[in-house]
C-alpha cells in the first residue's frame, strides 16, 4: 500500500493524499528534561500554571508561583528526580517505562490490525507534547486519532486537563482527524485482574506476609470532591474490587491518599501518617504498598512512597515496608490497554 495517493480526477497540481490511518496517541502526565534547576522550573512552571490543577485565581496564585514557590520548588523537585534518574538513557523513568508500554502496544496493535494503525504517546506536561504528536499523526495520514489519558480514574487534574490540550491541538489542524477519548477504566475486569496479578506476585515473594495492603492513590482537595468530581469514588471501587477479586477481607486491605500540596484539606487518609499510624497504634509492622492510579512507576511511587512513605512508617515502628510497582510494561498491563483499545476502535478498524 502506497504511503500517499493522488485523488481520482484530480488536477496535476492537486496535492498527494496520505493512505488514512488510524492514530492511538497514549497520554501521561510528563516529566521535565533534565534535573537541573531551568528544566524544572519550565516544568513545575507548566504544571502548577495549569488552572486544572491548581484553580486558585491566576492574579493571586501566580504571583505566589513565580515569586517564590518556582525560586525554591525547582532545587528541591530536581533533587527529588535525581534519586531516581534513568542516567543510562537520560530521561524520568516515566518516560522510559511510557515508551516501553508504547512500543509493546504497537506490536500489540500491529499484530491485529496490521497497517491500519499508528500507535504513539505525548505527555500533557513537558516533551514529547500532545500539539507535536496530533501534528505528527495528521502528517502520517491519520484522519482518526483514538486518545488515550493513561489515568485509570477520572480526575479534573488528570484526565481533564489531557482532554483538555488535545482538543486545543485539534484547534490548530487545518482538517482535524474525527477524534474519540478513552474512557476511565478503573473498575475494567482485566485491568483489575493485572493489579490483583501484580499483587499475589508480590506477596509469593514475601517470606512474612504483609499485616496490611496498603492502596495509596495521589490525592485532591477535598472541595474538588464536593465539586462533583468522581475521583475519590472511582478510586473506593477500585479498591473494593481488587479486594473481592483476592478474597479478602476489609482487615488486609486499606485506601489512602498520598502528595498533600498546599493548606487546604485533602482526600484523608493521608498515606504518610496512615503507615505510621498502622505501624504505631495497631501494631501493623509488616505492610505492602501499591499505588493503582499511576500507570507507570514515577516521581509519586518511587521517591514518594518507596522513601519518603517508607521512612513515615520506619520512623513509626513499622519493620518490613514492601513496595509493589506499578503495572508499567507488564504483559498482563499491556494485554489489558490493547483490549481496552481494540474496543474503541470498534467501528473505526476491521
């Protein structure tokens, strides 16, 4: 099949055509650059600018941004990426594991439906941007993109936000491919068979099993909740049903919420004085983490609770603190993405 085709009848002058394409563009939160101080601040910059995620008015807020938080946040955040820097390749490890589970998706989508699609990710924050890979998926030839948040819990400051700037890329193609958006897909069968996989892997591992799983989400303000938003729901099911799907009961399992940012009351309980309390009032010295929001290992599961969460419940008393990682490029995570995919195509591929 030819990349691009003159249309039948068309002038000489008429301009080639691309084979049309189907596009799947994977969506994360993003990662800065580097580790440096100039890398970080044009990331927090971003980030912390983006009225989704922080929705204080811009002329009271941002003076505080500018002016303070971006002259210190950066020393502190790039220390924080540095302890866990892929130096190998350069890059966060959220954007290693990213580009992992894209490639595997690929082949994944190459092996079913052959040619027709065109798999690729962006990042909402940072580089690769969601405008450079719709511009790069226009020019491929795709007049369909299937957009993909890789959040499997709706939140305003996550999927939203997304949502939000590929819509805005839309605005900027000249003809704009027809566009679907991916759902949440916290409560999907086999997404929470890969978490429970994941899971009892983990514990076969274990030579004292864990007193407590411990399912620690990132956190919101509590006002967004009251807002309306489905978050703190979304995430209470997921939980349950993992639990369901382990046979447990309410005693080894808990939710909790981690990354508190700013004075105002958030989602509780707070997983970094839960640990401690576990480990201090109800003699919980032996606990398992996993964190289900995140998609792929990053500064909020490897700096956040695999040290920061770990020293809490250490310092408390705790003994044994058991991290279990994200789904990441797993096979059973990656079998579970393509199912989702393949669904959303419906109609679009054979």
């Amino acid at each position: 099949m030819s990349d691009a085709y003159q249309p039948q009848s068309a002038p000489d002058d008429h301009p080639s055509i691309k084979t049309a394409k189907t596009g799947v563009l994977l969506a994360n939160l993003g990662t800065p650059d580097n580790t440096d101080y100039w890398s970080m601040r044009r990331y927090l910059n971003e980030f912390l600018s983006d009225q989704r995620v922080i929705d204080y008015p811009k002329w009271k807020w941002q003076p505080l941004l500018q002016l303070i938080i971006l002259s210190k946040r950066p020393f502190s955040s790039g220390a924080a990426y540095k302890s866990i820097w892929n130096e190998e390749k350069g890059e966060s490890p959220l954007m290693t594991i990213t580009r992992d589970q894209t490639e595997k998706m690929a082949a994944a989508m190459q092996e079913r439906f052959g040619d027709q699609v065109m798999v690729d990710f962006c990042m909402r924050y940072g580089n690769p941007s969601t405008k450079s890979k719709v511009r790069q998926m226009v020019d491929a030839g795709c007049t369909r993109i299937l957009f993909f948040p890789l959040y499997p819990h709706y939140a305003g400051a996550t999927s939203a936000t997304a949502n939000d700037q590929f819509f805005r890329a839309l605005m900027d193609e000249t003809w704009q491919p027809t566009a679907r958006v991916v759902e949440p897909y916290f409560e999907n069968p086999q997404y929470i068979d890969s978490l429970a996989t994941s899971v009892e892997e983990a514990y076969a591992d274990i030579v004292k099993r864990p007193d407590i799983l411990v399912v620690s989400y990132h956190g919101m303000p509590k006002r967004y909740l009251m807002q309306g938003d489905p978050y703190h729901c979304q995430c209470q099911k997921t939980t349950r049903l993992l639990k369901e799907r382990l046979g447990w009961d309410d005693t080894q399992i808990t939710t909790t919420f981690q990354s508190v940012f700013g004075p105002e009351e958030w989602l509780k309980p707070y997983t970094v004085e839960e640990v401690a309390r576990l480990a201090r009032e109800e003699d919980k010295k032996k606990i398992a983490v996993i964190a289900p929001a995140f998609s792929a290992d990053c500064i909020e599961t490897l700096e956040e609770i695999n040290e920061e969460i770990r020293e809490s419940f250490e310092e408390a008393g705790g003994e044994e603190f058991t991290y279990i990682p994200c789904l990441n490029d797993s096979d059973s995570h990656i079998h579970a993405l393509s199912s989702i995919v393949a669904t959303n195509l419906q109609g679009w591929v054979d």
